[in-house]
C-alpha cells in the first residue's frame, strides 16, 4: 500500500513476534542503553563489540534514551555479542546494557 510519499507501509501483513517467542538471530544487534550516565560514543560500542568479532558499522542515536545499532561480519559474533553483553554494565553500576535482534 502505498503511503503517498514514495514509500510503501505494509506493516499489518508483517510478522509480528509474540512476547516469548524467540528472536531470530542475525548479524546486526539493537544495544538499548539504561541509565547512560556517561556519554557513549561509537569507539566506547566498539571497544566493547571487538572482541566478539569483526565489527563493521556502529550507529548511534539519542532519541529516545540512547541506542546503538552494531552490525557484525556475520550471524556467529553478533551472537556471541549479545550473549556476553547482555545484562552487562559498561561502567560500574551504570550504562546496562539490554540487547536484542535488530529487526
């Protein structure tokens, strides 16, 4: 359906994950950012990432909170990543770390 501005919504014929369902994995991961106490920067993201593979894009933004896209060289890192990071805290006791599948 077209929306009239050259792009085209089709989100009620999307499919939707119901709470529970698992992710499914690729290489690109959405970091939400709980209490950013300290500025986040994307050598900060990257410093955290390098270690669980090549790491070839880092997005952030400050809209809502702070968030940061990471797009990993494949589907293996990005999930090591998010199991490693998941949880974490990149300074003590602050800058939580909640990570998902970007989508």
């Amino acid at each position: 359906q077209n929306d009239g501005y050259g792009g085209f919504n089709d989100y009620d014929n999307q499919p939707r994950r119901r709470k529970g369902e698992p992710e499914t994995p690729n290489h690109v991961l959405l970091m939400t950012i709980l209490n950013p106490a300290y500025p986040i920067t994307v050598d900060v993201i990257h410093t955290i990432c390098q270690s669980y593979g090549n790491v070839l894009r880092i997005v952030i933004f400050k809209k809502n909170g702070v968030q940061a896209m990471v797009e990993f060289d494949g589907i293996d890192p990005a999930t090591r990543a998010r199991e490693g990071l998941q949880g974490a805290d990149i300074y003590s006791g602050c800058c939580t770390l909640r990570i998902e599948y970007a989508k």
